[in-house]
C-alpha cells in the first residue's frame, strides 16, 4: 500500500469512507506543506511509519494545495496526523515527532478505541 496524495475535499472523503474497506479499518491523514522546514523533517518519518504500519490506509494533504481540508478536521499547524477509525476521528498528533514516540502515540490511540468499543 502507497501513501495517497489527496487534494481536494471530496478525495480525503472518498478515501476515509470508502465502502471497499473492511469495518474498523484504520487511517492516517498527514498534513504538511512544502515549505515547511518540519514537515521536510518528518516525511521520512510518516514513510517509517508506514512501513511499520502497512495495514493502516495512508493519505498526505498538502496544506497549501488543499486550504479548507485541515481546518475542517481541527488542524491548527502542520506537521499535523490525524487518525482514524471507521472514518472518525480519534486523535490529532502535531509537531515534529521522533519516530519511536510516533509509534507509540500511534499505537496507544488506535488501542483506546479498540477498548472503548468492546
């Protein structure tokens, strides 16, 4: 699985709501933008990430080519992640994050939800 580029509104929806997708299917959205010194900076790590992680569906919004998605999901500033269960929205992880600490931030969001729903 690729890391999907998305830069209109109905893109990032089709991409979270996709009916092809199996319940509970899980999903990153990273906000950058090209300007961006820490974005630059944290690319390697979302592809570390999605190495780590392949099972999870990947996309990545310029902000700058797609100015109305982040504020329709909360994003204040870029790098931004924002994580997704069944197409809701879980958590939002801002900053420039090590990879490890990504992972486990990663890790223990998506398992709040899994307990939260038995």
């Amino acid at each position: 699985m690729t890391i999907t580029n998305l830069a209109e509104p109905h893109e990032v929806t089709r991409f979270l709501y996709d009916a092809d997708k199996p319940e509970g299917q899980r999903a990153i959205l990273y906000f950058s933008a090209s300007w961006c010194r820490p974005c630059q900076n944290m690319q390697g790590i979302v592809e570390q990430l999605h190495r780590h992680a392949n099972e999870i569906a990947f996309g990545r919004i310029d902000v700058a080519q797609a100015p109305t998605v982040a504020p329709a999901f909360g994003i204040k500033s870029v790098p931004s992640l924002a994580l997704f269960e069944d197409a809701r929205l879980i958590a939002i992880i801002a900053g420039e994050v090590p990879l490890q600490r990504l992972l486990h931030r990663v890790a223990t969001a998506f398992a709040g939800v899994t307990a939260s729903t038995r």
